[in-house]
C-alpha cells in the first residue's frame, strides 16, 4: 500500500509526486489520461515558485529552456499607457519565465514517480485507518487501492472527488477567449496587453522566437478551427501584428470560471490546484497557485507519514494560507477579466486614465508584486 497516492498528474500533481519522492515518502501517481503533453495551457511561471522549486533543481531545469520577461507593456492603439517592471522587484528571480506547459511538466517530473496512465479514479472513501480508492484502468478492468494519505489534483474536471457537487459549482464568466501559440519574426522578450475597444489582446514571448497571443472573442458561438483562426487572425491585424496574423496555423476557443474551495482538507484526503481553485487564466496564476500549494504541503505529508500522525496545527496553518492565496488570485484574475472586456468610448477612455495612473509610479510597483504572485501567503 502506498502511503500517499496523488490523483491526476497535471502539473500540479507531477510536482507533488516529485517533491514527496525526494522526501522520502512512497507516493503513487494516478493518471487518466493514456499519454503526457496535449495542448499547452500555462506558459508562465512566476517568482515565488521559482524560488520554491529552487532547492529541488526543477527552477534550473524551467529556466534552462525559458524566456525571462522582465517588463510588461500596456498599450490602446499606438499610445503606451504604461510599463510594469518585474526586474525593479526585490526578489530571487525578478521575471516571470515563460515556456510551453509540456516542458514546465517535464521539468516538474524528471525526479518523480512514473504516473500508471489510463487509472482513473473513480471515488475515494475513508476506510477505517485508511483511504480506499475505485480505479477503473483503460480497457475496462477495475481495482481497489489503498493509502493512508489521498490528495486530489485532478484539475476541475474531477473535483467531485474530494467536494460534493452542490458545493464544487464554479461561476462561469460571460467571457471567451481566443488563444494561440505562433511563430513570430523576431525574438522579444515583453509581455505586451493591448486594452482598445473591442477587448483585450495578450501577447507573451515563448522560447523559439514564438508568442502566445489571447484576444477577447466576439463572436465565441462560431467554434470551427477555420472560424476561429480567421477571427484571431482579423484581431491581430486590427492591432498591427501582421507578420503574427499571417503565420498562425490555427486559433482555439476558451472559457473561463471562478472557483475557491473554503476547505482542503478533510481527514486524510487533501485537495491541491485546480481541484481545489480556478482563477480566471487572463493575468495567468491558475498553475502557480497549485504548484504553491503543492510545495508547501509536500513536507507536511512528510512529515505526517515520518512520525505516523498528521501534524494537523500545521496543516490548518497551511490550509488558511493557501485558501487566502487564491482568494488574491481569483479577485485579481476576475478584475483583469473585467479590464479586457470591450467597451464604449467613453468607458473606454476612463479605463486608459485608470491605466496610466495605476502604472505611474508608485502604484506600478505594486502592480508588479500582485502580477508577479508577490501577495501570494506563500511568497
Ligand atoms: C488558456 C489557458 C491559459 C493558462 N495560462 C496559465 C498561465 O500562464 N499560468 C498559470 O499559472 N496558469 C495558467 N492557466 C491555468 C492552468 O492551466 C491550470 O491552473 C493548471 O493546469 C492546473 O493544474 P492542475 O494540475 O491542478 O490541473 P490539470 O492541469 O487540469 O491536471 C489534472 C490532471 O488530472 C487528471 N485527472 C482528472 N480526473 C482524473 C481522475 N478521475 N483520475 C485520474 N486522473 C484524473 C487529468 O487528466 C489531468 O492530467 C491557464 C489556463 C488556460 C485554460
């Protein structure tokens, strides 16, 4: 019987698994899917968990295929409204790394337990001293597991695991986005936000001189690939990226929920990342805040299964920490949210003023903390 099995092997997961591994602690991963990788969701990395993951080797193996985006534009047609600079803060690592979320997962895992694939589970119960878990294996099998200690990490898709699903209900935004990843013609390390009338459009540097490009959709009910690609491709005209409007092979929808679990804990079944909080992806925190919550509890689980009792002041401490984080996280992703919505002109010119004064110093340096996950309890 393992001692810990962690449920789903996302970034968050993968992490878990790693930093219990290096602990000491027979953890086993559980995953659904058959193979890794897939899309790209998360690109960015920031400050606190860099400096987390640093004593693990994981922030070296991040930075050695990153970009470093050390300053932030935010522009309305030609005008600049203002610069965020990530190298003024006084941290560690002063950017945020950029690289697609298959190599940050690859880094997360070199050091962990190979996840057993095609194992989704399909409910976990306290079974006296212990957890006991219903996998069903691809293929059709089913088996009963056991552990002392179970943590959930299965995204939002599965959080029925650990919540009832009364409670587990997400608010939806009216909001969708359009999102991709291209090649572009020149390397340029600045994240630049475009605020015009019609939305928002995010532009981040990747490595391979590409970028990850997400506008405010106007028209989400056409989903076709060729809808989609021609629609992202007219928002990048209209803002000037040409050489980026010619190149994009395709365009993906998205939409976006909020959801902040009050509890993670209940007895020895815990709930990490996206299973437990999703933030709105527009400021681009969701991933942070679980890898956070992961390297925060590993040494507890530790801990608890070195002496044979939860060591539960501390996992009380940890609990409030991490709900109050992404209580910060969700308020300022729902605020971004609002800020890229389109508007009228004159609305439009009240959200530029309100720009250029939040980005004059020295209210900027603040922003650049709260972009930078400096208000995370963890940080
Ligand atoms: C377009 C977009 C862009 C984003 N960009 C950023 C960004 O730049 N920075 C950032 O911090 N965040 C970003 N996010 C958010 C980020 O993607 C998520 O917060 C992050 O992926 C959550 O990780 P997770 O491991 O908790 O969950 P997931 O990534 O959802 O992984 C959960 C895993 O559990 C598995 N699973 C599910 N159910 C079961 C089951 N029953 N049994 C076994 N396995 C199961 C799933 O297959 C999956 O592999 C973005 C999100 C989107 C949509």
């Amino acid at each position: 019987m393992p001692e810990v099995v962690v449920v789903g092997a996302g970034p968050v997961g993968l992490l878990l698994g790693a930093e219990l591994h290096r602990r000491g602690v027979d953890a086993q991963l559980l995953e659904r899917r058959e193979a890794a990788g897939g899309g790209s969701r998360a690109i960015g990395v920031h400050a606190p968990v860099l400096a987390a993951l640093e004593p693990s080797g994981v922030t070296e193996r991040l930075l050695s295929g990153a970009v470093r985006v050390t300053r932030g534009e935010a522009r309305s047609g030609p005008a600049l409204l203002g610069t965020v600079r990530f190298d003024r803060l006084r941290v560690r690592f002063p950017f945020v790394a950029t690289l697609p979320q298959s190599a940050t997962e690859s880094a997360l895992s070199v050091d962990g337990p190979a996840a057993r694939r095609g194992a989704t589970v399909l409910s976990v119960r306290p079974d006296g001293a212990r957890m006991r878990l219903a996998v069903r294996h691809a293929g059709g099998a089913e088996e009963e597991l056991h552990a002392r200690v179970v943590v959930v990490a299965s995204g939002a898709g599965a959080r029925g695991l650990a919540y009832r699903t009364d409670a587990a209900r997400a608010r939806a935004y009216p909001d969708r986005y359009l999102m991709t990843d291209t090649a572009v013609a020149a390397d340029d390390p600045t994240a630049v936000v475009r605020l015009d009338r019609g939305g928002v459009l995010e532009s981040f540097p990747l490595p391979g001189a590409r970028r990850r490009f997400v506008a405010w959709d106007a028209d989400p009910d056409d989903a076709h690939p060729t809808a989609q690609r021609a629609r992202m491709r007219a928002v990048l005209a209209a803002a000037g990226e040409h050489d980026a409007a010619e190149r994009i092979a395709s365009a993906s929808g998205f939409r976006v929920r909020r959801f902040v679990a009050p509890r993670l804990r209940r007895g020895a079944l815990l709930v990490v990342g996206d299973a437990a909080h999703e933030v709105s992806p527009i400021g681009g925190q969701g991933m942070n805040l679980g890898l956070l919550d992961a390297a925060t509890l590993a040494p507890l689980l530790a801990e608890w299964v070195r002496s044979g009792s939860a060591p539960d002041a501390a996992l009380a401490r940890w609990e409030r920490r991490r709900v109050a984080s992404a209580r910060t996280a969700a308020a300022i992703a729902s605020l971004n949210t609002s800020l890229g919505r389109p508007l009228g002109a004159r609305a439009d010119a009240a959200r530029r003023l309100g720009l250029r004064v939040a980005l004059s110093p020295p209210a900027r340096m603040l922003l650049a903390r709260a972009y930078a996950m400096g208000l995370d309890r963890d940080a």
